[in-house]
C-alpha cells in the first residue's frame, strides 16, 4: 500500500517496526509448535516467544546493533522523534538490505512513521540502552525522544 501511494502516515505498535527491521535485514521468525519445547527449554534454546512465533535472540542482538549504528551516527544536538528514528532505519535499510520491508517502502516514499507507545518497544528499549551507555563513554547525550 506505501508502494502504491495509498497510505501517507503510519501509527504503528514498536513490535510491527521492530519485528519488521529484523524481516527487512534478512533474519527470520518462527512458526511456534507448543509441542515440541516449552517457554523454559525455548528460553535455554536461545528463543524469545510471542504468541506462535518464535525468534532468536540473536535478531534482537542484531536490532541493537542497527539502532547503535543510527544513534551513533545522531546529532546529539537533534530530538530524537519516533518518526524520525523510524526515517533513519529506513534509510539504513535503503543503504544495506536489498530487500523489502515497511520502514524501507516508507523511507522511500517518504511516509512518516508514528509508534505512540515507543518507549514499550524492543526498539525503544534499545535506544534506551544506547543513551545511557553513551553517558558512561562520553558524558550527557543530549538526545531525547519525544
């Protein structure tokens, strides 16, 4: 729908944008088949579960590496913003995955994204980890979401 001009703004859970990034960089989740482990032998397994799919750890592993990279890269003098957060992954994704994904069809359309409940999202904790080990290498980080 981005692709074809139908959709000019999203309002999004953290959890479709997240789980979208790790799609768009050629990781994969899993169809959950309660049968075969349960939650405790999933989590020894290295797995998250939500629901009926499955993920590995290593794609939220992988997610806090694209977010350092794009905040590293921040202007600490810039607010941070859910939509342009979300621009800059997208653009990320433009440079690097030769694929498909949400925030890339939205960066290239220029669609802005809007996630409300940022903060309760993988990616909002992993900007929250960026900002608070920014200040033990280097002092204040100036950026704040908003």
């Amino acid at each position: 729908m981005i692709e074809s001009g139908v959709v000019n703004a999203i309002v999004s859970t953290g959890a479709l944008m997240a789980h979208g990034l790790v799609e768009a960089t050629g990781l994969s989740h899993f169809r959950y088949d309660p049968k075969k482990m349960d939650d405790k032998e999933l989590f020894h397994a290295g797995y998250n579960r939500v629901y009926d799919s499955l993920e590995p750890e290593s794609n939220l592993d992988h997610v806090e590496d694209v977010m350092d990279h794009i905040l590293d890269e921040w202007d600490d003098e810039e607010i941070v913003s859910s939509w342009k957060l979300h621009r800059r992954i997208g653009e990320y994704l433009q440079k690097t995955a030769p694929g498909r994904g949400i925030l890339k069809s939205a960066y290239q359309h220029n669609v802005p994204i809007f996630v409300p409940a940022f903060s309760d999202s993988e990616l909002g904790i992993d900007f929250a980890l960026h900002k608070i080990t920014s200040r033990s290498r280097t002092g204040p980080y100036c950026a704040s979401i908003r």
